[in-house]
C-alpha cells in the first residue's frame, strides 16, 4: 500500500511516499480500516525530527488522525463491522490495567499514538483495537453531513482540547478563557469548545487573516500577540480580572504572560511547549492568586465519546484549512511547517 513514511529522523527531505506491507489483523479485537482521510498535526513534525525517549523502526508511517471505512474485523469485534463508515481515536491504551479499568486511558502506562509510536494514519489501510473507533456520526437537519475530511480532521485536537478546558480546568458559562495561536488546530478546537461551553474567549494570533477567521467561528477578543502586550490587554478587556483559565500550548514564549493574564484563581493548563520546554514561574503570584497549573494530554475513552456524540448534535465541527492527495503529502507537511494553516490540513487517501 502507499504510504507517507518517514526513513530516519531529521527535516523534511526524509519524508518519502512509498509502498510499504500493508497491515493485518493480528488479534480479535482488531479492526482493518482502509482509511478515505487523514490529518496532519504538529505532533509529526516533532515525530518526524525524533523525540526524547523514541525508538522507531523506519520507515515509519507518520500521521494520528483519520477516518475510513471497516474492511475486517477481529473474531471478538462487536463494537463495529465491514463497512461501517468510522473515525478514530488516536490513543491506543492497554485497555486492561488498572488505570484503563478506572477509565483513565492516556494515563495507561502503555498508552501510544498512532503516528507516533505506532504505524500511523498517513496511508491507505490502518489496524488498531475496536475501542479506537467510532461510527461517524449523522448530524440531524439542517446541519450537512459529516465530511471524510471532518472526520478526519476531528479526533486528536478535539479530545486534547475537551479534556484541557473542560475535564481538567473545569470551564464553566461565563468564563473567561484566553487561547494562544488560534491557527493551531488544538487552539481551533479550544475556541469552539469554549463557545459551546458558553464562555468568553479571547484568542491570539500574529495574523491577522487568522484573528479575521476566529472571529468568524465565535471569538469574542481577538489580539495580534506580535502588536500587543497580550497579558495587559486581557486585563483591559476583563475590567482588571484577568483570565478564569489559559490555554497554554506554547511554553517558553508565552508563559509568563499566560501567568500574567490570569485571574485570581485562574487555571492555567498545558498540553504542550511548542518554543521551548523551560519557562520561568513567580511563585509569589502563583500562591496569592491561588493558581492552578496543570497539565494534559490526549483523553480517554469516555471524553472521546462524548466529543463524537456532540458532533453528531451539529457541534464542534473541526475547520478544514486544506486538503492534498496523499500522493502530495509531502507538500503537505511542508504547509504545516511553515504554521500558514488556520484549521486542519487534511489527506484525501
Ligand atoms: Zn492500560
């Protein structure tokens, strides 16, 4: 099968499209996916350049996210069959520890993503376990119907974003919420999610075709970060107080004003460092204005069902920025590394 693999760790000249074994169900609970799209996330990039503690076999095929039809299914699959038109979840889990028996999947001391660790989604059949799918959801009228290149598009920045504002800093109607970079696909995500929950958002963005765009999907304040001194302008905004909660994917550039930018008691989470992993923390702020800084990754089984279920209601509906063929996949990853994207890059296979 074709596949955009990668043959070593390093830039983008290591990428290559190529015709690799494709996979076979191996166990009874599998399920044999012939994938119809995929979507990048940065999360190849730093996949694709190595990562701390990763030992890959190359090639590897790069990609978390996609959605595709069921080929075949394992002797004990009951959750899905042939033909079932599915998207999947990027986090595979033990699914029998004592952590995945409390319902805690991306805590599971095995958890892997597909892409990362395991053979990803950039290429034309995927296995992973039945509890990794869900049938792609049928919103009712008048809303369209779910693209391929949604479902696609859907599941790595949705779940990391609903577990981050909602399970972990418990965003609540009314709040206020600052997100960084709204052209990044989990910061997209924050945003709709933020609107559902009924909160004020305030987004940031050095573009400001990107700041235009985020006000067409519900956003509330929106800042160049490159003009403005982002923590006072949220402080202006919000009559002084500050933000109930931040949304922190960008670590050393941006974390002191995230600390900056909150309220009393506000909650600052993270789910990553794209600029740097160091960041400078005034513990006197910290403790006077009983902040709380958390982090959080991925999300388990039972978020992941209730994001499907909210699309299927019409909501959170993921933003395509564009779409290449597989075959132009490269091309692909090269748009992704220059961050022009507002919304998703997508792979029609
Ligand atoms: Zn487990």
């Amino acid at each position: 099968m074709k596949a955009l693999v990668l043959r070593g760790h390093g830039d983008l000249t290591r990428l290559a499209i190529a015709d690799v074994p494709a996979p076979a169900i191996m166990g009874p609970r599998q399920v044999l996916i012939r994938l119809r799209a995929a979507a990048l996330n940065h999360l190849d990039l730093w996949t694709m350049r190595g990562l701390p503690g990763l030992s890959l076999q190359f090639p590897h095929i790069l990609g978390g996210d996609g959605a595709g039809e069921v080929e075949a299914v394992g002797s004990d699959v009951t959750a899905v069959r042939p033909g079932d038109k599915v998207m999947i979840n990027p986090g595979v889990a033990c699914y029998h520890c004592e952590t995945c028996d409390a319902g805690e999947h991306s805590l599971c001391p095995e958890y892997q993503l597909l892409g990362e660790h395991l053979p990803g989604t950039l290429a034309e059949y995927l296995v992973v376990p039945e509890q990794n799918v869900r049938r792609i959801p049928d919103p009712p009228a008048p809303h369209p119907p779910i693209t391929w290149r949604e479902a696609a598009a859907f599941s790595l920045v949705t779940l990391t974003a609903w577990r981050m504002l909602i399970t972990r800093a418990r965003l609540r109607p009314g709040e206020v919420v600052l997100i960084w970079g709204v052209g990044g696909g989990v910061s997209g995500a924050a945003l709709k999610i933020a609107k559902l929950t009924g909160a004020l958002a305030i987004v940031t963005s050095s573009s400001e075709a990107k700041l235009e765009a985020a006000r067409g999907l519900g956003a509330d304040v929106t800042l160049n970060h490159t003009q403005v001194d982002v923590a006072k302008e949220v402080r202006a905004v919000t009559e002084k107080r500050g933000a109930d909660v931040v949304v922190e994917n960008v670590g050393e550039a941006t974390w002191e004003q995230s600390l900056r930018a909150l309220a009393k008691r506000g909650r600052l989470v993270s789910c990553g460092a794209t600029t740097g992993p160091r960041v400078v923390t005034d513990v006197r702020r910290m403790f006077w204005h009983q902040h709380t800084i958390m982090g959080s990754t991925m999300g388990n089984l039972a978020e992941y069902r209730e994001i499907v279920r909210l699309l299927g209601q019409g909501h959170l509906r993921p933003t395509v920025d564009a779409a290449f063929s597989l075959a132009d996949g490269i091309r692909a990853m090269e748009r992704l590394d220059r961050g022009e994207q507002m919304g998703k890059i997508v792979l029609d296979v």
